[in-house]
C-alpha cells in the first residue's frame, strides 16, 4: 500500500499502537507529519493510555498527541491511572473509555467522528475480560447491543484486550458487523492483520510506539529482575531504538468493507529512508 490520490469511495485509516511515555510521544510527533504525506490518511487514531510516564494520560501528554496530528485517542486498563484523567476524559470527548466499564464513570467509549469530506465514522473503545479486571461488562453482550441500534456504515474498534482468543472470538463476532477490529495492550505488533471473509479488517495487536529494546516498553533489565526474584522493581519507560507500529486500512464508504490492509512498523533509525523523505 503507497500514497494515493483522493478517492471518493474509500477513507483510509491509521491506527496507531499504544504510545510509551515521553520518548514514545517523540517518536510520534517526528514521524507522523511524513506518514501523513505519504499515506494520506481521513482519520489517525492512537492508544495513549501509557502515554504519561508509562501508564496513564494526562492533559498534556493528550495534547502532545494532537498536536502532532492525532485524531482520537483510546484507552484501556491504565486509563484511570493517573487522577487527573478523570476531568480530562468527561471533558474532552476526542479521547475514549472503553464502553464497558460501568456507566458512572465518565467520559464515553465511542465517538461520532467526521472526516474532511463529511464522512461520519464510529470509532469505539472497547475492554477485554480474559486476563483483566474484572469491573468491565461483557465486551460481546455490550457490542451487540450497541451495533443494533447503530446506523453507521463505518465503524472502527480498538479491542483492548490480553488474551489472542478473546481476541480473536471478537475479530470473528463482528466480521460484516464493523470495518474494523484492531488489538491493544499487549504491545507487540502481531503479524496477522487480514481482512475477514464478510469485509471487517483484524489484527490482534497493531503494537505499539516506543523502544524496540525493552519489554514492552519497560526498561528490561527490572523487569528480568523482578522475573528472577519475585521482589517488586521501579520500573522506567525505555528511551532508545524507539518504533512505531501501525495499520492502515482502506474502508469503502458506502459498504462499510475493508478494502485494502497493511501492517507498517518504523524504525527511529530508518524511518526517514521507509517514508521516502
């Protein structure tokens, strides 16, 4: 998949794997002005639940993200991590929950977005329970509520979520049903994004945006540390050898299909060279 000219039937999409603190923020704002040149994205949208020190979000970090040309912003376990996502979620509607947690909490798991041209896109956050806690609702019972009563042609879901097949089982249950289902939270670039036998685009994990010499974005070493030992470490966002993985899917307009897929990572020391600049 290249650059493209304007297409009146399809939008494309980018979705952006979970960014990682402040070196996973600096590697988004170099790289996305040239991914936006090339690709030409209608929509970009990021998990930015770790962007704040590694887990959480707050004001700043969100605008961090903006700024460099995001869309949307979704979440996941860690959203409330950080007190001040409270206010920020119930007052920016740009940066989603995951719909299933219980209804008091505030802020919102979905977003009736428009794209340059007037094309209206549902973009919905949603939480696994295999692996998870256990306060969010049944991620299936909540989806297929809500697609009933949806008339949205082109829907989007990040499926924040631990286990493959819940994952999958998901992927599976909403093929025709949205354009799109793109995993989070476990922060490795999986190698199966396909589009589905009725037209939805799947991927169990886009993966993420930060170091490549970590786990998972954590410094390594505590990490082995806490393995070995079974003793709690302070654990510290990674700062080199930085990537950023995403998907790119092309979605007809009118059918709501997936049209065309590509996993993309880049690389902080090539990227130039990967986007042609």
């Amino acid at each position: 998949m290249q650059s493209r000219l304007s297409n009146d039937k399809e939008i494309r999409v980018i979705f952006i794997g979970d960014v990682i603190g402040k070196f996973g923020r600096r590697m988004l704002a170099n790289t996305l002005l040239p991914v936006k040149r090339k690709y030409k994205p209608d929509i970009i949208i990021v998990n930015g639940e770790n962007s704040a020190g590694g887990i959480g979000i707050v004001k700043k970090t969100a605008f961090e993200m903006y700024n460099a040309g995001v869309d949307i912003i979704t979440t996941g376990n860690h959203v409330w991590d950080k007190k001040e996502a409270l206010d920020l979620i119930k007052n920016d509607d740009h940066i989603l929950r995951p719909m299933n947690y219980p209804k008091s909490l505030p802020g919102k798991g979905y977003i009736d977005f428009k794209t340059k041209d007037g094309t209206r896109v549902l973009v919905i956050n949603l939480q696994g329970r295999v692996f998870m806690e256990p306060v969010v609702d049944n991620p299936f019972t909540i989806i297929d509520d809500f697609l009933k009563k949806s008339d949205f042609k082109v829907i989007l879901m990040d499926f924040h979520a631990e286990a493959t097949a819940e994952k999958q089982a998901m992927g599976f249950f909403l093929d025709g049903r949205v354009s799109a289902v793109l995993g989070t939270h476990t922060h490795v670039q999986t190698n199966d994004l396909r589009i589905l036998t009725n037209g939805t685009a799947y991927q169990t994990d886009v993966g993420m945006t930060g170091s490549i010499d970590s786990v998972i974005g954590m410094k390594k070493e505590p990490i082995i540390t806490k393995f070995l030992t079974g003793i709690n470490q302070r654990f510290e966002v990674a700062k080199k050898d930085m990537i950023l993985d995403m998907a790119v899917v092309d979605i007809n307009k009118l059918s709501g299909k997936a049209t065309r897929v590509e996993s993309v990572r880049l690389l902080e020391s090539t990227y130039e060279k990967q986007l042609q600049i």
